[in-house]
C-alpha cells in the first residue's frame, strides 16, 4: 500500500504567511496623538483673559480700590461672578472681545469664574 505525502512545497507559502500574521499581531500600533501646546498669554497689569475655557492667569493679587479688567477672548457667552452666588459681582451676556471692569473696595480672596464650566475658575486676591 502506498501513502501520498503531500508536497512540502505547497504547504510552505501558507506556514510563512501565518507566522507573519502571528509575528505583527495582526494590526499596527496605534501613532501617539500629539498635545497641543499650553496656551501662554500676554496679559497686562490687574487684568484677566478669558481664552480656551480658562482665565490667564489663574490667580491674581492686587490691592483695595484697584479694578481688574476681565476681556473674553472666547466664542462662547459667559456668565462671570465671583463665588457661586454673584455676592460682590455678576455680569451675565459676558460675549467675544467685551471687556469688564470691577474695582475690588474689601480684601479677601475672591474666586471668580462661570461656575457652569469646571475650568473657568480664578482666584483675586484683594490685600489691604
């Protein structure tokens, strides 16, 4: 009785394509997604910007009687106060390119910000 064997030539373009696929994995590593940049503004004295859903800086010191200007630089409409309720100050309607100003007649420090959006957040530290 004889046995058929089957050719080893035929079966190795299959054995070499497996290996490969059981090699890579079957699928590319995914490319890292680069970061953008921080965002660094020029801001002038007793001023803070608004810009990407952030206030630059995030914490300013100035001194009783002296007034800071908010300017929005963002698309959106905000609703700027400071502390939750709005007790020393509110603006609502706060849109593009308006600016603001409040002059600060108590010391303490005030967090600022539309406490609708977890990132828009500051402190004004008011010193004697």
């Amino acid at each position: 009785m004889q046995r058929k064997v089957m050719a080893l030539p035929r079966l190795a373009p299959l054995m070499a394509l497996s290996f490969l696929l059981m090699a890579c994995g079957g699928a590319a590593a995914p490319t890292p997604t680069p970061t953008a940049p921080a965002v660094v503004l020029e801001v002038p004295p007793n001023t803070m910007i608004i810009k990407d859903g952030r206030l630059h800086p995030k914490e300013l010191s100035i001194k009783v009687g002296e007034t800071v200007t908010f300017i929005n630089k963002d698309d959106r409409v905000y609703s700027l106060r400071d502390g939750t309720y709005g007790i020393e100050f509110f603006r609502g309607g706060f849109g593009k390119d308006q600016e603001w100003q409040f002059t600060f007649k108590k010391d303490g420090n005030f967090e600022v910000g539309d406490f609708r959006f977890e990132e828009l957040r500051g402190v004004v530290k008011v010193a004697p």
